[in-house]
C-alpha cells in the first residue's frame, strides 16, 4: 500500500510539473476561466480540507497561478480574482478565459501564500480534472 500512495503521489508532482512547464513555455504565470460560460467536460472542484483537518468543503476552481515554482488552484468566490478586472464592461466582449503573463500575474495576484483563495490541495484525480480544464481553457482563448 504503501508503494502505491509513493506512486500517487509522484504521479501528481508530475502533473503538476507538466502544466507549470506547459503554462512557462507558453508565457502564462496564470490562467483565470469563467466556469459559467467555459464548456469543460468536468467540473473543476476539488474536496478541500481546513488545515486542522476537522472541516471540508469543495471548492470550484477558476484557474491557476504559477508562482515562485509551485502550482497553485485559484479558489472561485473565495479568492477575489474576477474576469472582470481584466477587460473593460461596455467596451470589449466579456472573455471566456484570461491569460497573464508572469509578471502581470504577480503583480495583479499577489502572493498566494499571503492572500486568500489560493490552495495547492487536490487529489490525483481532481488535478487530472482541472489539467483537462486548463487545456480546454487554452482552447476557448
């Protein structure tokens, strides 16, 4: 058993590896999606636990923030991040999906680690789950 919670977890260091080479190489330090008008084939949500461990609560994910080296989930209604402070209402049509490069993304974000709404937890599956979401995201661009 023991062997295949090793397996597990390397398995999700290298998915996570993956999207944050993907987002470098394409020049996104974050990528922020409307889950109300984005067409994915799942919902991206993760079972989140409080860290006393004593409260979950699934959260919805609305994108991800690549920072300092690590991956981070962007927490919708909990991290105050909006598609709408990345256009102008009136003026251009409401985006589906939004990329920022790195140094918009820190600028604009901030530090995770300091703000709310922001988590690096998920099982395998639920981060298989939102790894199909960020590449369907960069196909509603």
């Amino acid at each position: 058993m023991e062997n295949t919670k090793k397996d597990v977890a390397v398995l999700l260091d290298n998915a996570k590896t993956g999207i944050m080479e993907n987002m470098k190489d394409k020049g996104i330090g974050a990528i922020i999606w409307d889950n109300s008008q984005a067409v994915f084939h799942f919902l991206p949500e993760i079972l989140h636990h409080s860290e006393d461990g004593g409260k979950e609560r699934t959260a919805r994910i609305t994108g991800l923030y690549r920072y300092n080296r690590i991956l981070y989930l962007i927490e919708e209604d909990r991290s105050g991040v909006s598609l709408k402070d990345f256009y102008t209402p009136g003026v251009d049509v409401p985006p589906v999906v939004v990329t920022l490069t790195e140094d918009v993304a820190s600028r604009e974000l901030g530090d995770p680690e300091k703000e709310k709404g922001y988590t690096t937890q998920g099982t395998l599956e639920e981060w298989l789950v939102i790894a199909d979401c960020y590449f369907e995201a960069l196909n509603e661009k």
